[in-house]
C-alpha cells in the first residue's frame, strides 16, 4: 500500500486562494505520475488533476481548468494543487494519488479509473 500523505486544506472564503500538498515515499513518487481528485460525502469521486512522471505534462477537469495548477518537485518528493478563485462548489475532501505503471513517461492521468492508489485527504471547505 503505497502511503501517500496530503496537507493544506483549510476553511477560505469564496475567491480566495489555497495550496495542496501530498508527499509520498521517493521510491513511489518518482515513477509514478500522479494526480488529484475530490469527493464530497456522497457522492462519486471526482477527477480534478493529472501530471506525468516529469511534471511536463497536465490535465483538468473542465471544472477546475484555468483555476488550478498542478505541479511537482520529484527532488522533494512533492506533489503541489494550486488552486484560485475558490468557489463553495470546491468543497470537498482532496486527495492525491497516484497512477497505474504506464511505460509511456508521458503518460497523464485524466480520469479517478487511472488512479491506483491515494491518501486519506485533506478537507478545502469554501464558503460564500
């Protein structure tokens, strides 16, 4: 089980902005390419964010496109959501996660069926 631990979620007000952040072991982290997605109590899993193995390539969701950034630090072993212009529809438990092995490096996760494993979350809630 790959232990993949994320932090920063917090209480904001709409437009405001938060960053995530998920670290996981190097021997997990580097080769993997990885993501976000979200879920509200409820209801189904949502994709948010994909980026490759070398941080080059990303994907979003129509949804959060334009608002949000995803990025990574394969050094630190950091995987980063930036996210802007919050809205109260962005509140939700966030978790990162990463692929299943791809031989193609530049392979992006673009949907939650691309993910193999996560973390436990870290709650954004966005109020008006």
């Amino acid at each position: 089980q790959v232990q993949m631990t994320e932090s920063g979620g917090d209480t904001v007000r709409s437009g405001d902005s938060l960053q995530l952040f998920c670290t996981a072991p190097a021997r997990t982290f580097r080769p993997a390419a990885l993501g976000w997605f979200r879920q509200v109590p409820g209801k189904e899993r949502e994709f948010v964010a994909g980026i490759n193995r070398d941080g080059d390539g990303t994907y979003y969701a129509d949804s959060v496109k334009g608002r949000f950034t995803i990025s990574r630090d394969n050094a630190a072993n950091l995987l980063f959501l930036q996210m802007n212009s919050l809205e109260p529809e962005d509140t939700a438990a966030y978790h990162c996660a990463d692929a299943f092995f791809n031989q193609n490096s530049r392979f992006i996760p673009m949907r939650v069926t691309d993910f193999r494993s996560w973390g436990q979350g870290t709650q954004v809630t966005v109020s008006s």
